[in-house]
C-alpha cells in the first residue's frame, strides 16, 4: 500500500481499522454483558423480566444518515440521561427506586448506549473518511491512468519518430552506398582504360626500338661496307 498511497492516506487506513476493531469489541461485550443480565433476569420473577424487556435500548436504531446534527443531538439526549438518577433513567417504563437491580441494569445500558452512540458517530466519521480516500483514490488512478496513456502516446510518438529517422537514415546510407559503388565502378573503368593505353603506348614504343635496332643494324652492315671498299682504293 505504501508504494500506491501517501503516509496520511495509510494512517487515515490504520486508524479505521482500530475503530472498526474497536466497535467489534464493544459489540461483544454489550452481547456477553447482555447474556449475563438474561441469566439475572431469568433468576427474577417473570414480571420483572418483562421490564426489563422495555428497559432494553436498541442501538441498531440510531441512524446516523441525516448529518452531525443528529449526533450531537444524541450525544445531547445521553449527556441528560447520564446526568440524571436512577430513578429518571427509565426510558418511559415505571421503575422502582429501592431495585437495585434494575437501577444497575439501567446505568450500565445507558453506558453502554452512551459509548455505541460515540462509536456510531466515530464509524460515521470513518466512513465519511473513506468516502474521501475513495474519492482521493478514484481521482489518483483517473490522474495515473492519464499520466501512463500520455506517456504511452509520447513514446510511441517517440518510437514512431525514432523509426522514421532511421528508415530515412538507412535510405540516406543505401544511396550514398550505390553512389560510393558507382564511383568505383567508374574509377575501376578508367584505370582499366588507362592500362590498356599504357599498355598499347609501350608496345607501340618497343616495337618502334626494335624498328630502331633494326634500322641501326642496317646502317651498321652499309656502314663497313662502305668501309672496306674505300680501304681497297
């Protein structure tokens, strides 16, 4: 929970939970101290219990939907009837002064009516405070939610620009490539052009020495000819 919420949501959490278990305990102790006043009551003559049947005081009624202003009415009533002696505390029933019985019965439920009311209004409370953390929750998801579908657009924006830069680069490299092999291509022709010139001006030139030698021998051979004839005269 940590990782999604702040430290005051979990705290707010936390703090339910302790009221919740809190009311759970109230709850069982109101029915084991309920259980033990029908076991007193089944020892007391009959009419006594039907009393105490109307002295019972169902909690379960106290609705807590119209606001706080009902609480504090209700905290009001109780402040007046723990205020008041055991004789007032008798709900609309008759009861006697000298029955300790039934004056103890009925301190313990106004207690006990008095603390359910301070729990009713706690749960109120807490329940007003979830309503808020579920509004809080609702609106960091819708706000998370957004905040993941507009990273998710700008990385496929991204992803979209990234891959069309590098198809156009990869184009670009293609092109510059087929150039690169048209170049060589071309320079390959020409040195393969030039070789066979050069090589056709060299044999052009041995064949013009050895023209050369062979003209020289020529005039070599006239040349002592010539030579011995003018020693004979």
């Amino acid at each position: 929970m940590n990782q999604f919420y702040d430290i005051n949501t979990c705290r707010q959490f936390n703090m339910l939970g302790e009221y919740i278990n809190c009311y759970s305990k109230v709850i069982e102790k109101n029915e084991n101290l309920k259980d033990n006043e029908e076991e007193k009551t089944d020892r007391s003559s009959q009419p006594e219990a039907n009393d105490e049947e109307r002295f019972e005081i169902n909690t379960e009624e106290v609705n807590l939907s119209n606001g706080n202003g009902e609480v504090d009415e209700l905290f009001s009533e109780i402040d007046d009837l723990v205020s008041l002696s055991p004789i007032s505390l008798n709900f609309g029933c008759s009861l006697d002064e000298n029955d300790p019985v039934k004056t103890k019965i009925m301190e313990k439920r106004a207690v006990n009516y008095y603390d359910n009311v301070v729990l009713a209004s706690k749960l109120k409370l807490a329940n007003e405070q979830i309503s808020q953390l579920q509004e809080k929750i609702k609106r960091s998801s819708d706000d998370y939610f957004k905040m993941e579908q507009m990273m998710k657009q700008i990385y496929y924006n991204d992803l979209r620009e990234l891959k069309k830069e590098s198809e156009e680069q990869i184009m670009d490299n293609k092109n510059k490539m087929n150039l690169l092999l048209q170049i060589y291509n071309e320079n390959q022709q020409m040195w393969n052009d030039r070789k066979q010139l050069l090589n056709n001006v060299l044999n052009d030139y041995i064949v013009n020495i050895n023209d050369c030698l062979a003209v020289k021998d020529l005039y070599d051979v006239f040349d002592t000819g010539n030579s011995g004839v003018l020693g004979q005269e």
